[in-house]
C-alpha cells in the first residue's frame, strides 16, 4: 500500500513538472512574439522617420463637371520615391458638385504618421457609400504605396536584413487589412490612432491636375494644384 501511495507521489510529481516546464515554454513563447511584435513596430516607425517631409500618395485629374456629375482620374503613386506611379491611373465618375477625398491617417508617435487613401465621395454622397479605391495600390494585400519604405535600405544602405524587410511587409500588410476593414479600435490599440481625414474641393478647374500632399511628421493633409 505504501508503495502505492509512493508511485503516485512520484507520478504527481512528474505530472506537476511537465506542466511547469510547458507553461514555462509557452510563457517564453508568448514574451518572444511580443517582443517580436513591438520590435517590428518599432522598425516599421523608424523607416517611416525616414520618409521625406512631404509624400504625394494621390493625384487626380479633373476630366468633366457638368450635369451635376463629376468625373475624375485617380492615380496613386510610392510615397518613397517621388513621381513614380503604382499600377494603373483609374477615372471615376460621381454625383454631386463637391469632390471629397477620404484618407486613414495612422500614428505612430507625435511625428510619425501613415497615410492610406481610402476613397471618393461628393457633397450628395455619405462617406459610408464612398468609392473605394484600395484596388488602386493593392498588391496581393500589400499596400504597394509604401513599396520603398520596405525596400529602403537597397537604396541608402540601411542595415535591415531580409527577415527584417520581411516582418516590416507583414506589419504593412497587416495594418492595410485593419484599414481597409475600418478596425479603428483595432488599430487605435495597436498603433496609437487611425482617423478618418476628408478633404474636399469646390473650386477645381477642368483640365488641372491636384495631388494630396501629406506630411508625415505632422499627420496633415493638403490639396494643391500641380
């Protein structure tokens, strides 16, 4: 009998530890991804730094006004590398007489800020009904306006290693999907804020062409005519 209550004492005793040692791995697991995660961030944040005092994600082009309707061609450009145009320029056409801009504006830090076009809209328009233009740089849910803030240090030499680039593609393409689903508390817990930023123009002209100048240490938005 003795015996008995001995090998179970032993067997508990076992059973106890294996437990420990799992939960001990599973914590380190958890404190590793974590780190992981804020280290990414942190990466992501510092090649944002980078980026210029000005970016143009988007341009358009008036092509007609009349009849109540507006009709416009978006093109949306890298934010790294001034001039240089993601996939295809795209014309839409909108009811109403005011043409609204919509952006997702993320921060990162109090001079750090992303920004994602989201979609168009007129003043006979709701925002919720807005035309999306996400297709515009969406690369197998990549945002590919931000290409050369992953691939920057082919350019100036930085020291992020492959995985590095890797994880920072991921973080990108991550926060993409929360934008494009409109998770703003999702990503207000991650990232600090995602606001909408609308803005709108009344006195455009035929024929120009506008781009949205955004600025990245300051989370601000202007429209302006090339």
């Amino acid at each position: 009998m003795k015996k008995d209550v001995s090998k179970e004492k032993v067997v508990f005793k076992k059973v106890v530890f294996i437990l420990f040692a799992l939960l001990v791995v599973a914590g380190a697991g958890f404190f590793a991804w974590r780190y992981w995660s804020e280290e990414t961030v942190m990466k992501l944040e510092a090649q944002v730094a980078r980026m210029k005092e000005e970016i143009v994600p988007v341009r358009f082009e008036i092509l007609e006004k009349k009849d109540g309707k507006i009709k416009v061609k978006v093109a949306v450009y890298d934010c790294g590398e001034e001039g240089k145009r993601v996939g295809s320029s795209q014309v839409f056409e909108l009811d109403g007489e005011e043409l609204n801009i919509d952006f997702q504006v993320v921060k990162f830090s109090d001079s750090n800020y992303l920004f994602f076009p989201v979609g168009l809209y007129t003043d006979r328009m709701a925002l919720a009904d807005s035309l999306k233009i996400f297709d515009l740089y969406n690369n197998e849910d990549f945002p590919a306006i931000y290409d050369s803030l992953v691939l920057a240090n082919a350019a100036d030499n930085s020291s992020l290693s492959t995985g590095s680039q890797q994880a920072l593609q991921e973080e990108l393409a991550n926060l993409f999907a929360i934008v494009r689903n409109d998770k703003r508390s999702v990503s207000k817990e991650q990232y600090g804020m995602a606001v909408h930023d609308m803005k709108s123009i009344s006195q455009f002209k035929k024929g120009f062409v506008y781009k949205v100048l955004c600025h990245p240490r300051t989370g601000g938005i202007e429209i302006v005519k090339e």
